[in-house]
C-alpha cells in the first residue's frame, strides 16, 4: 500500500493505472475507520481492480459549532486497517494541500438538504458536496463506495453526481448491524449500558413504521406510532421521526408514485445521538 499525501501524485498513479485498464474503486472518508467503512473497502476490494481510500477531514463540512478539532483521529490504526482490507493508494492530504488560499468556489447543494439532519446543520451538505467533488476529480473512480447508513448524504451525492455527469457509479452499501439490530456505529461507545439495552428499539420501530406503510396506514399516524413506540421503548423523545420518497427526499404526500421510501430517526441519549434509517420500495396504493 502507497500512502500519497500529494494531489498531483495521486492523480499521476491514477492516470498510469488507468492507462492499464486498470478499473478504480474509491472510499473516501473522514479516518477513524470503524467496521461500517471496513464493510465499503471489502467491497471496493472485490469488485475493483485498485482500491483508494481517503482519510481527509473535510473543515469545510463543519458548522461554526462543530468541534473540528475534536473530531477523533487516529491515522495510525486506520493505516494497519487500510493495508488488511488490501487498500493499494491511501489518500492522506493536509488541508493546506486540499484548500488553497486563493479557492474560488464552492458547491451549493439546492435540493435534499432542507430535512433530516441537513435542517440542523446549515451548509453541511455544500462542505461535502465541494470536498467529494474534489476527490472524483483528483482520484477519477470508475466506482465510488457509501454507507446507507448516511443516506441523505448518499441522496446528495447521487444529485452531485447526476448534475455534474460524471461517469461513476455510486454504490450504496447497506448499514452493517449488530446481531440485536443496533446499526454499528463509533457513537455507540457513548451509551451507557442500560441505554445499549434499550438503543436496539430504534431499528424495531423502523420495521414497525415499514409494516405499518405497506398495510396501507397514514404517514401521519406512522410517525406518531413510532414516536411512541420510541419513548415507551427508549425513555427518550425521538428528535425526528421522518418519512420522505427516496432519493429526492420530498414529502410522500407530493409523490405520485415514489419507488423507494425512506423512514429516517434521530434521538438523542445521556450522551450519543443515534440515527438509524430503513430504505425500501413502496408503491403507493398498491
Ligand atoms: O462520510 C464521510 O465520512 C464524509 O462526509 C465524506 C463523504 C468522506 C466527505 O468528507
């Protein structure tokens, strides 16, 4: 494995391979690798010839009140997990390299960003629309690796990728669970342990909220049941409950027939926020 801190040599490799062609396959990430992003690079390792991962975190997605600084690293013990999971080029840039003083533009991301967590986090989603944008440019995958897990960002990635045509295919990796159902996460280290009991009811309402749509029921009523469901399972209040068609992210109520719906949870414990989310396709009436 070549670890490249350089943008120019990352895209000299890249262009050498290409010319063998040699087909890419890349994960971008923020570092501190846990098992959801271990789950993208196998995949990546099987279905490509070269694997690139990048460790680079984005300042740009940050919002005035998120601790950048404190965002956990550990290059280290990403660098040994990289070289297990058979990574040949870990993209490691400084965020001088990545945002040169004199940038002049950004990416502004129009649609999908007003609910879920976007709502919370104004700008979010431009940060990472910009710094993706800038990695498929400097890594040029036939094929780029999401966790569903992060399914809105998955949504604004394939409007990115749409708007701006660019020839690569975004796999969406479905989110790896516990065998009680809790989607694995570095957050879960912060429930206590009665709360660890109690945190796999998220992914029960979830299922709870898909029987109930596809028996026909309101999307009013099945938020307000899985609400609570939520609180009588967890003692917490969910800090939203959401039902949207998928991937545009519009009201189920405005889509004449959505194919794919997604049911998306916030709540927020002692200390951890968990999200969770199912995807699933719906036909209307049917
Ligand atoms: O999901 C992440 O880790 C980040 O948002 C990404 C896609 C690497 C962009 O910084």
């Amino acid at each position: 494995m070549k670890i490249i801190k350089q943008i120019s040599d990352m895209q000299r490799v890249i262009k050498i391979e290409k010319q063998q062609g040699k087909k890419i396959g890349f994960v971008p990430t923020m570092g501190f690798l846990h098992e959801g992003h271990q789950t993208l690079l196998q995949e990546a390792r099987k279905n490509n010839d070269i694997v690139v991962l990048s460790i680079f975190v984005n300042p740009l997605q940050f919002g005035p009140n998120e601790d950048l600084d404190a965002y956990p690293r550990d290059f280290e013990r990403d660098e040994e997990i990289a070289k297990l999971r058979g990574v040949d080029f870990l993209f490691y840039p400084s965020v001088e390299e990545m945002y040169k003083e004199n940038r002049t533009t950004i990416i502004k991301v129009e649609q999908r960003v007003d609910v879920l967590c976007g709502k919370h986090r104004p700008g979010h989603f431009d940060g990472v629309a910009t710094v993706v944008m800038k990695l498929f440019q400097i890594v040029s995958p036939d094929a780029a690796y999401f966790g569903m897990k992060d399914a809105q960002q998955v949504a604004v990635i394939e409007g990115l990728i749409t708007d701006y045509h660019l020839p690569i295919e975004l796999v969406k990796v479905g989110t790896v669970r516990e065998e009680d159902g809790l989607a694995k996460s570095s957050r879960n280290v912060y429930l206590t342990e009665e709360e660890r009991t109690k945190a796999p009811s998220l992914y029960k309402s979830l299922t709870l909220g898909k029987s109930l749509l596809e028996d026909g029921e309101k999307v009013h009523t099945v938020k307000q049941k899985m609400e609570e469901d939520i609180l009588l399972q967890t003692g917490y209040k969910a800090e939203y409950v959401e039902i949207y068609a998928y991937p545009t992210l519009q009201e189920l109520e405005k889509v004449k027939e959505a194919e794919s719906v997604i049911i998306a949870i916030a709540v927020k414990f002692s200390k951890a926020r968990l999200i969770d989310n199912i995807v699933f396709s719906y036909n209307k009436g049917e």
